[in-house]
C-alpha cells in the first residue's frame, strides 16, 4: 500500500467517525490515487488534481468543481494532518472551479471572539440594551440556540430555579427543554434584575426586551450583531471570499466545540451524537453533521482516534 493509499483510508475513517456516509468520496479517491500513479506522481499537484477532476466528458461545471471539492479536502487533510508531512502536497484553490452551489463556509468564533464581542455588547447604551444584548448572545454561545428562539423565549419559559428553559413549538414543530449551566443561570439572574429595574412596564412577556419594552426582533438582532462584528474587527477582507461572521454561525461554533470537548474527554463521541442532536433540536444526527465544520483541531483529534482504533485492530 503506498503512502496517499493509507493516508485515503486514515482520512475516510475519520470523516466517517462523524457519521459522514463518503459512498461517493471513497470511490473517487482511489480512483484519483491511481491517476497519480498513471502518471507517475505519489503527491498531490493542483494541475493534476484539476485533470483528474475535468476528465469526465461531458459532466456540468458543477459535477468537475464537486469532485475537485473531493480531492481538496483531502489534500488539506494530508497536507495539516498526516504525521510525516509531504511539503510537495499542494491543495488546490478554493476558486479554481466555480459551483455555484458551494457551501460557504460558516465562522466560528474562538473564546476571545465571543469574550470580544460579549465586551463590545456590554458598551451599548443605554444600558439596557447593552444587557439585553450580551446576555442574548452569550445564551446562544453557550446553549446553540437558534437566534429565533432566543427572541421569542417568554418569561414562563426561563425557569431560573430549576436551571432549565423551554423552547416551545421551535423549528419543525418541535419543542425541547435545556439544561443549563449554574453560570448561565446566574447571568440570566442579573439581566432579569436589571431589565425589571430600567423597564418595569415593559409591555411584553417576551424574556428579552428592546429599550422601548417590546419583544426584539430578527432583523434588529443582525443589524445590531453586524456592528458588534465590525467592532471587534471580525469583519472578513472583501476579497477573502469568506462570509462575514453571523449570529447562526454561534450555533455553529457551538456544535464543533462540544465535540472537540468530548475528543479531548475521550469520551465515546458517536454514543453522544444523537444526545447534541437532542440539544439543538435536531430531526437526527444526519441534521446536526451539517454542524460540523472541519475545524482544525477538530480533525486533528477526529484523526488521532481513528488511528489509534486501527492500531488496536492490528
């Protein structure tokens, strides 16, 4: 077995330890690994990788950049994650062939973002916007709550007493109850005081209050976040092709944490998917893998178990 024939197999174990099927990615890998071989190459070039993927006649220009998508993210994988690194490895651009239909990406924010961005919320005046807002924003950090359900959880549905809240009728119909964190708790504390103190005739039952006492609304939550965004200088450069930092994207950030804790817990992952599922409220766990971004660390870790599992069959 050659060196990409192994470092195929180490890659398409660990993207399956997080559910991903690959019926189709594991085909074209081997197929695109004997290419290499054809002509006579053991590392991976962009012109080649281009070939490979433009040689199917008649195929749209979607179908070519899908399968260039396909060797581009193992050609990341090789060149970050594989123990003896091949400097020869190059991964082709991300723009080289267009789909139209390309994921972008989401952002996902490291502790100093959201500490940053938690501070910069705090500097809103008046002050009670500036609570309503580090408060709303750091319970979807530190829950993965859907933006939506924050704005419409009411003041029945938080249960500081018993730590949990209700988030009723949410996406799909569907209701569930989270459990939260004695820290998490203790903040909502603090900003149900602080509200009831500088709004006591808020005209709602909304949990969350705008300065006026109504219930806050999407559009006011994005445009508000869009500057928090730009103050803390998380803005991508216009020509980076990334998308600018969103709210969702802490739902996001959210899911690949956890995991990312659960790796370094070493705990049974796969066992604990369907209870995040649960948590974000999620159909399955087949929703939540969108969730999953590759971060980084995320892979290394993902890459480390799997290689440790295939030693132990050995």
């Amino acid at each position: 077995m050659s060196a990409l024939e192994g470092a195929v197999e180490e890659y398409l174990s660990m993207r399956r330890s997080f559910g991903f099927k690959l019926a189709a990615d594991g085909p074209m890998l081997a197929d695109f690994v004997a290419y290499l071989g054809a002509v006579g190459l053991d590392a991976i070039t962009t012109e080649v990788a281009v070939e490979w993927a433009t040689r199917p006649v008649g195929s749209s220009q979607s179908s070519h950049a899908r399968r260039l998508g396909v060797i581009r993210r193992f050609a990341e994988y090789v060149h970050v994650h594989v123990h003896v690194l091949d400097p020869r490895c190059e991964v082709p651009p991300a723009d080289l062939l267009q789909d139209r239909y390309r994921r972008v990406p989401p952002y996902l924010y490291s502790e100093a973002d959201i500490a940053g961005l938690l501070g910069a919320a705090r500097q809103l005046a008046p002050p009670l916007r500036g609570a309503t807002y580090e408060t709303l924003i750091g319970l979807i950090a530190v829950t993965g709550m859907r933006g939506g359900e924050t704005l419409r959880l009411d003041r029945a549905d938080v249960d500081l007493g018993a730590g949990k809240l209700a988030i009723i009728d949410s996406k799909f119909n569907k209701s569930r109850e989270l459990a939260l964190h004695p820290s998490t708790v203790e903040a909502l504390r603090r900003y149900a005081c602080c509200r009831d103190e500088l709004c006591p005739t808020a005209t709602t039952s909304s949990f969350f209050i705008s300065t006026s006492g109504t219930r806050l609304t999407g559009e006011r939550l994005d445009v508000t976040f869009r500057t928090l965004v730009s103050k803390v200088g998380l803005e991508p450069e216009p020509t980076s092709g990334r998308r600018r930092p969103r709210v969702h994207d802490l739902r996001h950030s959210f899911a690949t944490s956890s995991l990312i804790a659960w790796y370094r817990a070493g705990v049974d992952v796969q066992e604990r998917l369907p209870l995040l599922s649960a948590y974000l409220g999620h159909v399955g766990p087949s929703t939540t893998y969108w969730y999953l971004s590759a971060a980084p660390e995320l892979l290394t870790l993902a890459a480390q178990r799997a290689q440790a599992a295939q030693k132990e069959t050995r």
